[in-house]
C-alpha cells in the first residue's frame, strides 16, 4: 500500500487526488499505452482539419478530383485510426481505473481491520460503507477520465493554437483574449464548487447511516410501530441531500453555457472578420474552415473540463475522506518491545487500572480497578447497568487500551504482547452476538478454519446446541442467514459460546453469553465448561446471579470502581450490595430466573 499523509483540511484541496494517484503506479505500463494511443488521436484529429482545408482550396477550387479522391482516402483512413485507437485508449483505460480502484478498496478495508474499538467508534457504520464504496467510485471514475483525456486535452489545445497562428495570426489573437477568460471562469467554478460537494457527501453519511440504522434494526422499529417516524426521518435526511446535491447542479449547469456562449462568439467573430479577409482575397475559404475547426478543437479541452468539473470536485472531497481513514492511527499500536508468547497459563492481574472513553463526558468508565485472576480460575463480573463491567472485559484482549495502570498476563504487560499472540490465548463472546453469512459450521470454526467435523460437533455440544443443529434439514450446513436472522437470542449465543470453546482458549471472555438461554440449558453449559475447560481462565459477565454462584471470585463493581470482591458464601456475609442482588433474586419471594 502507498505511503499516505494526513488529509487536508481545507476542503478546496484537490491533493488527495494527487495521493491516492499513487496506485496508479503498479500499471503504468498500460496507463503509459493508453496515453501514447491517446497522443496519436490528438495527432489524428489536428490532421483532419487540415485534410479539409486542402480538399477545398486545393481540390474542389481547382476543381481536381484525383486531388479530392486522393486526399478523401487520406481523410477516411486518419478518422478511421483514430477511433480505433481511441478504442484502444478506452480498454486500457479502463484496466487501470478499475484495478486501482480495487487495489484502494482493498487496502481501505484491510485499514478498518486495523483500527482498534476506539478508533471505530468515531466512525458511524454507514460513513465507513460510502467511503468504501461510493467514494471510491468516485476516485475511480476520476482516474478513468483522466487517462482517457488527460494527454488529450492539453495536447489538442497546445496543437489547435500553434495550427490557428500558422493559419491566421490575427484571427489567432483572438484566443489570447477568449482562452485567459474561459480558464479563470472554469477555475472559479472549480473553488465554488469543491466545498458544496463536500457538504453534500456529510448528507449522503447521514442518509446512509439512517438507512442502516433501519435496516439493522428494522425489527424494533416495526415491533414499536415506529414505522412513520421512521420514514420522517428518512424523508427529512433525503430532502437535504436532495437540496444540496440540486444547489450543486445548478451552480455547476451554468459553467457550460458560459463556455458555450464564449465559443459562439468567438466563432461568430472568426467567421465575421475572416470573412471579409476572404473578400480581400488574404484569406482562403479552405483556411477559415480550417481556423473555425482548431478553434472549436481548442475550446473542447474546456468543454471536456467543464463536464468533468463536477466529477473532479466531488472525488477530491472523497479523496480526502479516503485518506482520513488511511491517515487514522489504531489507538493500539505495538512497539519495539512487543514480543510473542509461546505458552499462556491465563494469570491475569489488574494493576491501578483507570479507563476514559475518548470524546466522553471526562468520566472514567473505570477507576483504580485492582484484580488477580490465578489460572483456572472463573472470576465473576456483577453491577447494574452501566458500572463498567463490559469495558472491563474489553480491557483484557486490548480492544481498548486503558488510560492509566496495566494489565499482566503472567507476568507480562499486555501492551508487549503481540496482538495476534495475545488474541490466540482467548476466546471471547460479545454481549451482541454477531453470526456471519455461510453455514454453522462455518460460523462455529471462524476462529478455528482448520477444524474438523468431530471437533465442531464436540464443542456445539459443550454449548447445549447439538441436539438444535441436528433436527435441522441440513444440520451442520444449514445456512445462516444475515445477522443470524433465522435463529433465536438463545441459539444465536449458543451458536457464538461453541465458537469461542473451539478455539480451546485458556482464558475466555463471556460478557453476558447466556442471557437469552434459560436457567436449565445455562446450569448445563457451565456444567460442561468446568469439565471441558478446567485449566482455562474464564471472565464472566453476567446479570444473573444463579450464572456465578460457583465462580472462585465475584467482583461488584458500582459506579467504575470494585466495591467488593470475594467467594458467593463470603460476599453474602460480609456485602450490603450482593445481599441486596441476591435477596431481590434468588432470596425471599425471589425467582431464580430474575436479573439484576
């Protein structure tokens, strides 16, 4: 991937474009075909006008025509050469545009892979799809103009414009008046233009992620009958984008018929005052054709440009929001002293760890939490809601990087652990259970490709979900559909625990894994995972407290901070705030399926 800057901030830059023109460089050769066929085309298209002079002052004047015949053939095999090779240009053109944009896709998403939790989190989901897709396109498009009339533009001018002073010099003279007027009126427009266009890309981020908002969760809203408010909002994201894409598109539809109008004039005074050089016999008609030809082929590189004004400055605000993700550093980065590890016995210790979201209310999330998890042991986490508990497991595999203190796995600050070899010691259950498109067994070895059968079948059923596959039509590959849609809360995260015990982790991460499975299916899954995973360190997350009864600790957080640690029969002695959680559960008049 090419070495990348930071954006621009100033939104009329067209450097990013100049940037991301570095993928262009792996397929230079064929960008270099493309403009030789294209130097050709312009060589071609200076001749024809030419040709034409001659056939008229030299050929139907004298009335020759073996002269006409002769030149005609001329004429007929130059249009044909340049189109095929104008062909040429285009297939070429059109390899490069498409290749590098894949190349930039693919390097832009292989970047996503890399940033951390943190680093996602400033990024909407619908802002990272546009970027990955429509203004890519955008770039791509770009490149793949640029390539077809890139040489052919100032080649065609810079040869129209020596043709019109060979032909006329004081007809010529003109053009140094009208060319000056018509770049400065399409360079104003580039300027104007450039920041309306990035405006309308904010638009098109908030339409996209209100879609995907709906989409994701279009369920809710329709259980809610949400369904018109839903549609307002839309509506509303929609009517903005449409207003400022027609601001846009209107600025941008007068540059055309300026230049039109220039060029009109301009014609209608080359034709006026050759005209009367033709009477006075110091100009032929042949000539002033020819004059009126390089004139309008001159004038068509700005016509091109007025076309492609739009195009240009929209891919150069995408450019730079490409380049806001390349430029985007992982909160998480590995230093020099990063080292892989080769065997992991699951200690993990919490020393004076503090934690603050980045963009927050400047509250940490967590305070000095200090803990000590020998291996093997399962270390229960218990709080109300928003006590910190999830973010506290996410410490633990650096999905997040903690603001103060640190956190050892035998011995070892985790942020000198490669990431990799520290990733490979866990297994990990997210509190949203994400499933992906392919088949359960697909979706049981994610962690584990090389799995066998035997092995997926072993850990879906030390995940109480066996028996469910086997009654399916296709069992093992029966497909899932997106996001899981054709199982339940309780499958889905059955589905996810045999995912993270086929990887036989020794440490493994549950936050909050069981809370759509009932308490039976639940007090079996633990079951088999003391058997299954005796010697693994397991964190687990839970609002149950029939979940953590056995647990060696249980850690109560309240409000970021621990507010005890201790066994089940020791906490229930000595705690106010588990008495209280236990009471109000499994105590008096409590039920053993209530949550905390």
């Amino acid at each position: 991937m090419p070495k990348m800057r930071s954006p621009n901030n100033n939104k009329t830059n067209l450097n990013g474009l100049w940037q991301l023109a570095a993928y262009l460089k792996p397929y230079r050769r064929e960008a270099i075909l493309s403009w030789i066929a294209l130097t050709i085309v312009v060589v071609f298209d200076l001749l024809i006008p030419f040709l034409v002079k001659n056939i008229i002052d030299y050929g139907i004047s004298n009335r020759d025509l073996p002269y006409i015949i002769k030149t005609t053939i001329i004429l007929v095999a130059a249009t044909f050469m340049s189109a095929l090779l104008a062909v040429t240009n285009n297939i070429f053109s059109i390899r490069v545009a498409q290749k590098t944009g894949r190349d930039i896709r693919s390097d832009l998403f292989r970047k996503v892979q890399t940033l951390s939790f943190a680093n996602i989190d400033q990024f909407q989901t619908g802002e990272i799809l546009v970027r990955l897709t429509s203004d890519i396109s955008q770039v791509q498009q770009v490149f793949l103009t640029f390539l077809r009339i890139g040489t052919r533009a100032p080649l065609l001018m810079i040869g129209s414009i020596i043709l019109l002073f060979i032909t006329s010099t004081q007809l010529a003279l003109m053009m140094l008046v009208v060319l000056p007027v018509s770049i400065f009126i399409t360079a104003f427009f580039a300027v104007r233009l450039q920041p309306l266009f990035y405006a309308v890309q904010i638009k098109l981020d908030r339409l996209n992620s209100i879609l995907q908002e709906n989409l994701a969760g279009v369920r809710v809203v329709k259980a809610f009958n949400r369904s018109h408010y839903e549609n307002q909002r839309f509506d509303g994201a929609n009517q903005e984008l449409m207003l400022r894409n027609t601001r846009v598109m209107q600025l941008a539809s007068i540059l055309m018929p300026l230049l039109t109008l220039l060029m009109n004039l301009t014609t209608m005074s080359v034709v006026w005052f050759g005209g009367v050089r033709v009477i006075h016999n110091t100009l032929s008609i042949g000539e002033i054709i020819a004059f009126v030809n390089y004139l309008v082929t001159a004038m068509f590189p700005l016509t091109l440009l007025a076309q492609a004004i739009g195009l240009v400055s929209a891919a150069g605000v995408s450019a730079e929001r490409i380049l806001q993700i390349f430029a985007t550093r992982s909160s998480i980065e590995e230093t020099d002293l990063t080292q892989s590890i080769r065997k992991c016995s699951g200690k993990i210790v919490f020393e004076h760890v503090h934690f603050q979201y980045e963009g927050g209310n400047n509250e940490e999330t967590l305070q000095d939490i200090n803990l000590i998890a020998e291996p093997g042991e399962m270390i229960a986490i218990l709080g109300a809601t928003g006590s910190g508990k999830s973010t506290l497991l996410h410490l633990i595999p650096r999905l997040y990087e903690v603001t103060s203190g640190r956190i050892t796995l035998d011995g070892m600050d985790i942020r000198h652990i490669a990431q990799e070899s520290l990733w490979q010691c866990m297994g990990i259950v997210l509190q949203e259970t994400v499933l992906f498109s392919g088949s359960i067994s697909d979706n049981i070895r994610f962690g584990r490709p090389s799995a066998g059968i035997n092995e997926v079948q072993q850990a879906a059923r030390a995940a109480q979900i066996h028996d469910f596959i086997m009654q399916l039509p296709q069992q093992y590959e029966t497909q899932v559909e997106q996001r899981g849609a054709n199982f339940s809360g309780g499958q889905k995260q059955r589905l996810a625990i045999a995912r993270a015990i086929l990887i036989q982790p020794k440490i493994l991460l549950l936050d909050d894994s069981t809370s759509a499975v009932d308490v039976e299916t639940e007090t079996k899954i633990q079951s088999t995972l003391q058997k299954i995973l005796a010697n693994c360190t397991s964190f687990v997350v839970a609002q149950r407290i029939s979940t953590v009864l056995h647990a060696d600790k249980i850690i109560i957080l309240d409000q970021g901070k621990v507010a005890a640690c201790g066994s089940h029969a020791t906490l229930l002695q000595t705690n106010k705030i588990y008495q209280e959680i236990f009471n109000s559960q499994l105590g008096n008049g409590g039920s053993q399926n209530g949550t905390f």
